[in-house]
C-alpha cells in the first residue's frame, strides 16, 4: 500500500505537535478499526506477508496475503453488505497527518475502473500515534471520510465508511501499523509467530483468532449465478415450481484439497448432495449445484439447502438456507 505522505495535499500540512506518550507505558494497543464482529458478519481476508522473498505466507504460514501485502484485511462478505454503510473507526488516539476523499468505488476489474496511478489505497487516512506509531487506513468510500488533517480522534471515533476504492477485489478495510516507518504486522509485532501457533503477543486490546478460511454467502437462484452477482450479494432468486433449483456457496480463504458439500433435502427426501473437491488455493471462490424441475413441478413443502466447507475432517464454515415452495 502506498503511503499517503507521497499525495501533494498532505504536503501542505502545517507541523503538528507530537502527541504526549503516556499511554505507551502500558504499550501501545490496537481496538478493532471496523464496526463489525470478526467471524460474524465480517472475516480477516488477508494478513501482512511475512514471507520477505517472493513466496507469500500470513504469520502462521498459512495462504491468507499475497505478495508484498503490508496490512490487515477486514472485509465484508458482499458489496450489498457494504453498501449498507458499514464504520471505520479509530484504533488508537492520535492526530490525523492526511486525507483522500475523492476516488470512485468500483472494484479493480470490473467496467469502468479507474487508473489508479499509484493511489491503491483509495480513499482513507494516516493517523500519528506518538512515538514513532502510525496507522494507515485504506478502501474508504467516496465521500465518507470524516476527519481532516490536524484533527485529534480517541480510540472508537467514526472515521468514515467502507469502501471499494482503491485496488480493491472485494469490500473491506486496509489498515497497515509502522512504527518509525518500517511495517509492523498487529497479530505477530515481535516476527516469533511459529506456523500453526497463535502468537503470545499481538498489538489488539482484545484477542482475534486466526480463521483459515470459511463461508461468506449462500443462497439458492433459478440457475447458476453470475460472479458480480454473488460478489454484490444479489445472487438469489425466486423458485418457482417448474423452475430449476440451484444452491451455491461464496467461500473465502480457500486451500487445494478442501471440499464444498452442497445439499438440498426437501418434503420427499434428497435433492440434491454433492461434495466438490476444490483444486487449488483461492482467495475467494463460489460453486453452486442444482436441478432441472422434474416432470410436474416440484413438490409443495419446505426444503433446506445447506452448504458445508470441510478441510479434511474440519468443518470450517456451514449455512443452512431454507427453501419455501407452494402454498
């Protein structure tokens, strides 16, 4: 992520009085800088790389960054969710050093994206910490940022909202931890994070636990649906009797060897009950299964989809999707 020092606005900026350290004699601590509860109704997508070649690792070895990531993902499952106005906020007091304010929100890849010229972190802001700490705060959208350079906020304040600017592929809040500069990653700050082992020490107030991958969305549609639509979270459809009846998963953080079990039982039994193997390690990922009506309709009565991602014997994440046909 680019810093936002580099952006000719922030140039402008008068000094601003560093901040008293009084707090840093209890260390400095992190509160979670998005208003949503990890594991619920948002997930850690990524972790800073700890791999310093070319090889991407997340601090406990595992698949979830990419190369040369410098941050802290907290995404939201679908743009719809976001688009429901979803709070940055302050995880620390400090004095705001630089704004952006202005960029479109419009995921990278998708018609009509804008050049970036080197500005992936969107719209967002850095914030002075005293001591050498700083944290930088990315993907905003357009418009929301609340605070201005040379504003004090305390731990919790509303910064603005989640967005998609910047180079963004799905919903969600970057925020990267430098201390004199140099990137410090929250869950391992001391680099003794051992594969697999929660670390002993992380830079959060209050614990996160590692999630290795696990469901965002599901739903059932009339027929397998389009990537943006299940990115958006406008991927169901109405069933109809003489309709098809399809059941998809959108999955996150998944590994080469998973398997998505996708399942419909309804007033007359199975449905449907297919596990796919999933071939390789994605960030992100849907499957969806289903089948044509039978001769005279589907029978009236209440069926239930359920979508189960397994690693080997681990169930990381199930939803269960009721179904309603007929009267």
């Amino acid at each position: 992520m680019s810093r936002f020092v580099s952006v000719p606005a922030i140039s402008l900026l008068l000094a601003i009085p560093p901040l008293t350290a009084a707090a840093q004699e209890e260390g400095f601590r992190l509160a979670l800088p998005i208003d949503c509860t990890p594991g619920e109704d948002c997930v850690v997508q990524n972790y800073v790389d700890s791999d310093p070649g070319p090889g991407v690792a997340d601090f406990s070895c595992g698949p979830l960054s990419y190369d040369g990531h410098k941050g802290t993902d907290f995404r939201l499952a679908t743009i719809a969710r976001q688009g429901e106005g979803v709070d940055v906020l302050a995880a620390a007091p400090g004095v705001v050093q630089g704004t952006r304010n202005n960029m479109l929100d419009i995921l990278q890849g998708w018609e009509g994206a804008p050049d970036l010229g080197g500005r992936d972190c969107g719209n967002g802001l850095v914030i002075d910490h005293g001591d050498g700490w700083e944290t930088q705060y990315c993907h905003m959208a357009k418009g929301s940022v609340t605070v201005s350079p040379g504003d004090r906020v305390e731990t919790g304040d509303r910064l603005g909202l989640v967005g998609l600017s910047g180079q963004s592929q799905f919903p969600h809040l970057h925020i990267s931890v430098r201390r004199n500069g140099e990137v410090v990653d929250p869950f391992d700050p001391e680099g003794r994070a051992e594969c697999g082992a929660a670390p002993t020490q992380t830079l959060w107030a209050e614990p996160l636990d590692y999630v290795p991958g696990g469901l965002l969305d599901a739903g059932t549609a009339p027929g397998v649906p389009e990537w943006e639509a299940v990115q958006s979270g406008t991927a169901n459809g109405e069933i109809g009797p003489d309709r098809p009846l399809v059941l998809w998963g959108f999955v996150f953080g998944a590994r080469e060897g998973d398997r998505l079990r996708l399942a419909i039982e309804g007033p007359q039994g199975e449905v449907i009950d297919e596990e796919m193997p999933l071939d390789r390690t994605q960030a992100q990922l849907f499957r969806a299964a289903g089948l044509r009506a039978p001769e005279g309709g589907w029978p009236d009565g209440r069926y239930e989809g359920r979508v189960t991602l397994l690693r080997g014997d681990r169930v990381l994440g199930e939803r269960v999707v009721p179904i309603e046909l007929g009267g």
